[in-house]
C-alpha cells in the first residue's frame, strides 16, 4: 500500500512528468512557426489574367479610356505607381483594343515591385500583338524579369525580413517604352530623356516675327531715303536738297530708324528663344506614348491618349 506521503506525491509527479511532455512539443511548435513565418512572407504575389478581347469600344468607352490614361500618366509622373496602375487598368478594361496600353502597365508594376504581373502583362502583349517590331526585346525583358524573379525566390529563407525593394529607377526618370524597330534598353540617366519646355521656341517664333515686321518697315524707309537723298546736290551730306522734300525725308528717316530699332529687337528676341531653349534642362519622359489605332506607328503608345500628332483614328 502506499503511505499517505506516497498519495499526497504521485499528483505532483504526474503533473512534472506532462510538463516535461509540454515543453518540448511547445518549443517545436514555436520552432516551426518561425521557420515558417519567412515562407509565408515570401508567398507568390497574386496575379491575374487578361481575358480576351472580343468586341470593340463604343465611342463613350473610348473617351472614358482616353480620361483614365491621362490621369495613369500624371500618376506616373509624380511616381504613385500603385494610382497609376489603377487608372491604366481601367483604361485598359473599357478599351481592349489598345494593347501598347500592357507594356505601360508592365512598367509600373515593375516600379512598384510587382515583377510577376509584370511578366503577365508582357507575355500578353506579346500573345495579342504577334507581329510586333519589338517582340524580340520584349521577350528578352520577360526573361530577365524571370531570372529576378527566380533568384529573389531562392534567397535564403532567414535573409529578408520585409519585402523586397524593387531595383530599378523612380519613374519619373523611366525610360519610355521602345518603339518598333528600336531595341529595348534599361533605364537611362534623366539627361537623355524626355523633353524640353516649348515655351523658349514660343518666345524665337514671337521674335522671328517681330523681326519680320521691323524689316518691312525698315526695307520702304530705306527706300524713301535714298530717293529724297537723291535729290539734293550732296547726297551725302543732304545738302542743297528741296524745301518741298524736307519734312518727308525726315519721316522717312524716322521710320527707317523705327524700322532698325524693331529688327534689331526682333534678332535679339529670336536669338535669346533659342539659347533658352538649348541650354534648358529636359523634362522627365512619360511611359509609352500613343499611336493611332490599326497603324503602323510603335507599339509602345497608346492611342490618342497624349495629344501627339499621328495618322489614323483612335
């Protein structure tokens, strides 16, 4: 029999004995959770398809697309990538038909770290535009997007703590998409991109014509001049010239000195537009422009979407 000591203990002991039986199965389970909790961070992004394209726009949907690219841009512009994306996407939903509009949604989810949907984005671009001019170079960027995206997956587990940074520039220093014939590049330093303000070609153009008017002015008084000088018995030194004459050459001599005084101001105006122009800096390029619809211009734009002149209808 056991003693009343023996009774009291046997309690105590099989409570030690579970929580001995406890620990460890505790520490596995937190081991685990640890180990576990970088896979989950790293866990694929979600992406999603393109469905296909099956009619084309109404003219209310091609406008509305026409709204929802400007504002992508300007979202672009000021590298609110994840806005941008939105709008592009809208754009792209309500107008099927403007494929160029995937290579601008390529890049931004590029910016914004989203390599994966950046691939679907490409890869349907391709799919969709078959005779593309720059389907080589998009194919070579899908793959160096894939090798990325390979070796961000194979890092070690216990590395990242946080999601990885996307590597390559801000937008507002991205390079265009490539046009057809072109070769697709990596992002260039900001100096080669973009374009200058045509505010100082404003001002030439404003110039030129105050020029223009000068000399007409000018070009008649000079005349007239020369034909009261003509006149007087020292031509050069207007003397011995008619009474009647007088007062009409000095108007002459006005206007010609009028004349000089609006050229010459016109040639510095003119001359000050274009240096302006040459020594300001370039303005950071958008993403891929348009082109007319059913051209055929590069398949980096979009239609009708930035004003730019081109052949064909939207």
């Amino acid at each position: 029999m056991l003693s009343d000591a023996s009774v009291l203990l046997f309690p105590q002991a099989i409570k030690g004995l579970l929580d001995l039986m406890r620990k460890p199965l505790t520490s596995w389970l937190l081991g685990t959770a640890l180990l576990l909790a970088p896979i989950a961070a790293r866990a694929e992004e979600p992406t999603k398809s393109y469905p296909e394209c099956s009619r084309a726009p109404t003219d209310g949907e091609v406008a509305a697309a026409k709204g929802a690219y400007q504002a992508g841009t300007a979202s672009f512009d000021e590298a609110d990538y994840a806005r941008a994306i939105d709008y592009w996407e809208d754009a792209y939903r309500r107008d099927c038909t403007a494929d160029a509009l995937l290579l601008n949604l390529a890049r931004a989810y590029e910016l914004s770290g989203r390599k994966r949907q950046a691939v679907v984005a490409l890869e349907t671009y391709v799919q969709r535009e078959p005779n593309s001019g720059g389907k080589d170079q998009i194919n070579r960027r899908i793959e160096v997007l894939k090798k990325q995206i390979a070796q961000e997956t194979a890092t070690p587990a216990a590395t990242p703590t946080a999601t990885p940074q996307p590597t390559t520039q801000p937008g507002p220093t991205a390079t265009p998409m490539p046009t057809d014939g072109q070769p697709m590049q990596e992002p260039q330093p900001e100096a080669s991109q973009g374009k200058r303000s045509v505010v100082p070609l404003v001002v030439a153009g404003a110039g030129g014509l105050v020029l223009i008017v000068g000399a007409a002015i000018w070009l008649p008084a000079r005349s007239d001049v020369a034909r009261y000088e003509s006149h007087c018995d020292v031509p050069s030194k207007r003397e011995g010239c008619p009474a009647s004459e007088i007062d009409a050459a000095n108007a002459a001599q006005d206007k010609q000195s009028l004349g000089g005084w609006i050229t010459g101001g016109g040639a510095v105006i003119a001359a000050g537009g274009l240096v302006w122009y040459f020594v300001s800096p370039r303005k950071p390029a958008p993403v891929a422009v348009q082109a007319a619809r059913r051209t055929e211009l590069t398949p980096a734009v979009v239609p009708g979407y930035a004003g730019l002149s081109v052949s064909g209808s939207f």
